[in-house]
C-alpha cells in the first residue's frame, strides 16, 4: 500500500510538508503543493484517516456501491447483501455513483480511507482496468457484482444473461415472432455485452441484420423512452421487443402512451427480478432473476475473502426462467383490419429549421394530433437558406405557413419587415404559461419591449472533453513534465490551444486520440460563435458602442492569431467542417475537447456511452464568454389559423411535453425540467445551462435606434469571407481593417451613415 513517505520521497519534500497539505493546519508553498498533489495523483494515495484504528482493530464497515437508486433490480440486490452482512454483525455504508465514473472513483476512495473491511459493487466502469488494479493494491477485499471487470483476478458473481437471452430469442422465434428488437445498455458493460452477443448470435443463425434490431440505452427509464419513441415512430408494429432491464421496459411502454400507438399483437419481454406478483409491469412479460440471491451470494463471498486468504472466485446463477419457462403467446398471423380513411383534421404548417430538435417534435406531433385533433404539417430548409424560404413565404399574397423557426439576430428584422405578430398579450395575460417559459430564453423574443415569439431552443455553448483522459494520472503526470502545471479543462483560450496541443499526435506522440480538438467552419453562422467567444475572452470588441464597427484592435488581432492557430490542433480544416462533423469527431474518440452547444450533449453522452459510461466532461468555456444561443417560433402576421397555432404554442409549454422535449434532445427552454430531480441526475449538464445564463453574450448588430435592422447574415458573412482570406495567408491585421470598412460600407447602405461625399 502507497504510504505518505513514498508522497514524500516522490514530491521531494518531508513527510511534515505532506501532512500539512492535507490537513491544511499549516501554509504550504503553492510550488510544494502542486508536487504534493501530482504525487498523489501519480502514486494513487489515499489518506487513511483509519490508519490508528487499524493498529487497534479492525473495521467492522462494509462499503457497498451501487449505480442509481431508482434500479429496482440493484434494489433487490442490495436487500440481499445486507441481509447476510448486517446478520454477521457488520455496518453496511451504501452510496450510489448514478453512472458517473468520477463519483465512483471517489466513493471507493473514501471506502479505502475510512478502512473498511471489504466492498462490494456495482460499477459502471467495468472495463477500466487500471482503476481497479489499483483499488485491489490497497489489499481490501473486493467482491463486483453483475457486470465483471476485464481484469480476470477478481471476485465475481453474476447472471448467465447470455444464457437467458439466447433462450428468450429461441423461445420467441418458436411462436413465429420474427421481427425481434432487443433494446440493452452499453456493450462496454459485461452484462450488456453478454445479452449483445447472444442477440448477435441469434440473427447470424436466422440471417438477420442484428444492426437494424439493437438499440443501445444508458439504461435508464428517460433514455430508453429516447430511443424508443424514434424507433417505434419508423416502425409502430414489431412483433416482439426485449428489455434488458425493468427501466427499460418502463421507457419504452412510455413512448408507446405518448405516441398513441397499441401493443395488440406485440410481446414486450423484460429481465425482471423474482416476485410473488405475476408481472412488474403490465403489458410485459418478465423473467425471474434471482436479484436478492445475488446479493447474498456476493455477500456471504465477500465475508469468506475478510475471514481468510483466498484465490478470487466467480459464481454464476442462471435466471429462474430458464427452470420453469415462460408464457410467450403464440404469435397470430391475423389478416390487417382495412384502415378506414381519417376525418379531415385541422393542419398547422411549420416552416423549420432542419435539426434534431424538429425530428423530436415531429415525433411528438402525433401526441398534438390525438390531444387535440390538429396535424402538424412540417417542412425543413437548411440553416443557412431558411431565412431566405420565410421572406419568400411572408410576401406571397396567400403565404403557405402559419409558424416560424428563426434564429434569435433575424427577430429585429423580421418585425420590422411586417413578418410576425405581436403575441405580447397572449404571453403576459396567463401567468402560469408566462411563468413557465425560462426568463433568459423569453428576453430573447423581446423588440421594444413587446414580444413576437416563443423559444423553442435556448441555451449556449459549453465545453465538452473527455473526462477519462482529463483524469488518467499517468497522462497527467507528462502534461505537468511537459508544462509545468496541472492537467485540467482549460480555462482560457491560451490555455485551450496549449491543452489542444499536447493531445494532438503530430505534436505529442504519446498522446491517446489523434486531435486536440475539432471546430466548425464550413459555413458562416457556424464559424462565427467560435471567432466571437475568442474576441469576448480576450477583451476585445466588434462595435464602438454598438455603433461603429470595431475590429481591427490589438486584442481581436490576439484573438484571431488564437483562432487561426487552433487549425493545427483540429482534426479537419476548420473551413471544411460542419457542426455535424466536431460531433461525429468527439464522440468516435478522436478528438480529446470540443466547444459546441448545450442542446448537443445528450447526443454526444449518448453515442460515447455505447462504449463506456462516463467519458464526458464538461464545464464553462475558457473565460466563460459563450454565446448564446436560440431559436424561436413565430406567429405568421397573415395567418389564418391564428387561434390553433397560439394553442399549439400552449401545449409545447405543458409540463409533460418539455419532459418529453428535454429528453429527446437534452434541453429545454421551460422551467420544468430544471425543477425535476430526476433529469437533472440523467443531464447534469443542464445545471451549466442555468449558470452560463450569467456569462451568456449576444450577437448585437450594429445598429441605431429607428434605423433598419442589418440582416444578421449580412454582417456574418464579412466576417467569414474575410476569416477565409486570414486563413489563406493575408496578414490578421489587414483581414480586420478590411472587415472594419466592409462592415462600414454596409451600415452606410442601410442608412446608418450618410455617405461621405
């Protein structure tokens, strides 16, 4: 076990100056202090405030860590470990990591310091090899449960999940289902893995593409309703779906209420725990693990291990199904009743931008239509053409759309085009929906002090990287060597593109991904934010009091350099890459950090926790300049279906559909759903959302009072065609006198100057 002295012998300092940096009783130099702290990280020390007990005698504590408390399968283990522990005269200490790994990491940690006698847990990081090396150092026994670490020195007990999923499949295929789903956690998890292999098996042996049925989940209720809703969109009939866990199946019976769709016809299996109730839930059918024989089983081996010596052992219990059988209807070849034609129902038409957060509305459109018999009818146009299709629309004698999606600079010119209404009373005469709508959000839909609009995205850019990389002593440890300080999420852009560096190969070999970082620039609006939040970290400035144009200054000239050289650190030329692109980037592990938006992080968690939960970090961006960021709906001044549309703007702002909405796509501009316990735990990067509302910048035009708004794109595309040109080789100085006069000679146009004679 690592000691205090071997901290000391490693920092280069006394065992006193160890103490008092941890004790904080007495000053410690900042230099001292940091060797202290990159010892510790590097030796993986644990203070042992049990360290005097352990001479005396020993701890009667028993550490179990289990991954959320709202698993009712992990609840049913956890009654079995303390039914054998506390009837051993032992105190079990319970804490729950909810699927983070840093959370884990700590509380196992605190188990080591506090001396306990043994743990057992649940982890969601089961492939990380080198923590649990370490964890097995400190010479406590050690006992996981259901999902098996790959180190193959351990204790285990566990499910024969392959076993039960290839004896569900078979069942299945013999009562003539063929259309199979399986819906599974990550595959990075060994119980998960199991299930995965077994399916994959079982469409090998029928010829069946396994990609098109699997459908991976982070397990939990919220984000199985996720992936079910767009599954069961495109494919409202399976014959037969199969639930890894009962939070599964939850989500998925939720999306199908949502969508209004029946289960007549379908089989909806789940891995469920023993009971003397027939079903958990209803319109499933659920096996029989055997969860609290688990738990005492792992238990009563955890309590061999403390009493003697022993080689690690591993138990396998089969789920009581595979004895006794389960009651699969036989699947019914019935002839489709005919579909009578639908009675002609009020359309609403909604010109949109082309996103996810549209998918995830058209998908809950059909929950509008079954509320209140009204369709929605919605078209999509690229982000940098949909400004162009509204202009068109709005000046046709009979425009075809009742509601925009706009971005949150054209509001200034959009009204006062004449293109949308006032909905000021609307908004303000009902309190409760007036109140709903988050303050920061609705501020955007404002124009001299009247509000035209309601949000529909809202939020702002944060910083997301890989927190296993972020964490990983050992790559610590040579960013210290190499920089003199400690490895952390940058917290200036200076230090951006000295972090970018050092995980960029051709500059650092021994660095774990290809890239630092990756950054969009394929087009104007989305290069911008990122020139933006660069000129506001270092003090800089686009307009003279939002007047004058401003850009050729020596702090835009800093900001641009450092723009310009984070190219080097990217892994596709920024003027070639789309948004799409950084997140495709991130998420496959080939990029270390990337700036981009709140409203993307439940799709990035997502796709890199196929492999393994807790791989993404975030926080503030560097200097905490990020911009903000929404899109609103407005209300067509010419329609003529103004009444359904004000009461489709009401039903976005119910509180069950800005649920639904925040779990789809990550986010919300209501307040619901950052009052709510349990999608604050599932997305805690919503909390950043809420605090970067204090930091947030907007992109202000420059502009007089009674003057004609500039179209926002107008004066972005100065900025990106001259960004180009500093790409390309032209001195950053030049590039930003002639945005300066470009920018001029715009406003001059719009009347904002007279023109010099």
């Amino acid at each position: 076990m690592v000691t205090i002295k071997d901290v000391a012998e490693q920092a280069g300092v006394s065992i006193a100056t160890v103490s008092c940096a941890l004790s904080g009783k007495k000053n410690v130099s900042h230099q001292a202090r940091v060797r202290i702290m990159e010892a510790i990280e590097t030796l993986n020390y644990v203070p042992n405030e049990s360290a005097r007990k352990l001479r005396m005698h020993r701890s009667r504590d028993i550490g179990v860590l289990l991954t959320s408390i709202d698993d009712t399968y992990h609840s049913e283990i956890f009654k079995g470990i303390t039914s054998v522990i506390q009837g051993n005269n032992f105190s079990v200490n319970i804490g729950f990591s909810n699927n983070q790994p840093k959370v884990e990491i700590e509380t196992l940690n605190d188990f080591v310091s506090r001396n306990f006698a043994g743990i057992i847990l649940i982890s969601c990081m089961s492939n990380d090899t080198r923590y649990f090396e370490k964890l097995l150092s400190h010479r406590i026994p050690v006992v996981f449960i259901e999902r098996r670490p790959l180190n193959p020195d351990i204790n285990f007990v566990g499910i024969t999940n392959k076993k039960t999923m290839t004896y569900l499949t078979e069942q299945l295929y013999a009562q003539g289902y063929r259309d199979i789903s399986l819906y599974c956690g990550s595959p990075g998890m060994s119980s998960e893995s199991d299930c995965v292999e077994a399916f994959r098996e079982f469409c090998r042996k029928r010829n069946v593409r396994a990609a098109d049925h699997l459908n991976y989940t982070n397990m939990s209720k919220e984000d199985a309703f996720r992936v079910a809703l767009a599954q069961l969109y495109d494919n409202p009939k399976p014959e037969a779906i199969i639930a890894t866990s009962g939070n599964i199946a939850q989500g998925i019976l939720e999306s199908v209420k949502v969508l209004g769709l029946s289960l007549e016809g379908t089989v909806v299996l789940a891995f469920a725990e023993e009971t003397w109730m027939d079903t958990q839930y209803r319109s499933v059918v659920g096996t029989s693990r055997p969860a609290f024989k688990l738990g005492s089983a792992g238990a009563s081996l955890l309590l061999r291990h403390i009493n003697e010596a022993l080689p690690p052992e591993s138990f396998l219990l089969d789920d009581n199904c595979i004895k006794t059988g389960l009651a699969i209807p036989l699947r019914l070849h019935r002839e489709q009743p005919r579909e009578e034609p639908e009675e002609e129902k009020q359309v609403l038409t909604l010109l949109m931008l082309d996103s996810p957060f549209t998918q995830a509305l058209k998908i809950l459109s059909r929950k509008f239509r079954n509320d209140y018999g009204i369709a929605l009818h919605i078209e999509t146009e690229t982000q940098n053409k949909l400004p162009e299709r509204i202009l068109e629309d709005a000046l046709l004698k009979e425009p075809r759309f009742d509601v925009y999606m706009f971005d949150i600079p054209w509001l200034n010119f959009l009204v006062q085009n004449n293109v949308l209404e006032d909905l000021t009373d609307f908004i303000t005469e009902d309190r409760n929906f007036f109140n709903s709508i988050l303050r920061e959000n609705l501020d955007n839909t404002l124009y001299q002090k009247k509000y035209y609009s309601v949000p529909f995205i809202g939020g702002a850019q944060i910083l997301f990287y890989r927190n296993d990389l972020f964490l990983d002593p050992l790559i610590g440890k040579d960013f210290y060597t190499l920089h003199g300080y400690k490895l952390q999420p940058p917290r200036t852009w200076t230090e951006f593109n000295t972090v970018a560096a050092f995980f960029t190969r051709e500059y650092n070999p021994a660095s774990p991904v290809e890239y630092g970082s990756s950054c969009p620039g394929i087009m104007a609006e989305e290069i911008c934010p990122e020139i933006y939040n660069r000129i506001w970290g270092f003090n800089g400035t686009m307009f003279s009091n939002k007047t004058l144009p401003h850009f050729n200054t020596d702090n835009n000239r800093m900001a641009f350099k450092n723009f310009l050289e984070l190219e080097h650190y990217t892994s596709r030329p920024i003027l070639k890459t789309s948004i799409n692109d950084t997140l495709e980037d991130f998420s496959t592990g080939k990029t270390a950090m990337l700036v981009t938006y709140t409203s993307f992080a439940s799709q990035l968690m997502n796709a890199i926790n196929q492999q393994i939960y807790g791989k993404l970090g975030f926080t503030f961006v560097p200097h905490r300049t990020p911009i903000s960021v929404g899109w609103n709906l407005g209300l067509n001044l010419f329609s003529k279906k103004k009444d359904i549309a004000l009461q489709f703007f009401k039903w976005l702002y119910r509180k069950d559909l800005n649920y639904y909405l925040t779990i789809l796509d990550g986010q919300s501009t209501s307040v619901y759903p950052y009052e709510n316990n349990e999608l604050l735990k599932l997305y805690p990067w919503m909390q950043i959302t809420l605090d970067n509302f204090k930091y947030v910048h907007r992109r202000v035009a420059g502009s007089k009072k009674n003057f004609l708004t500039i179209p926002w794109n107008k004066i972005e595309d100065i900025i990106y065609f001259n960004t180009k040109r500093m790409f390309a080789g032209i001195p950053v100085e030049q590039g930003l006198a002639d945005i300066d006069y470009s920018l001029t000679q715009l406003m001059t146009v719009y009347g904002h100057f007279r023109k010099s004679s």
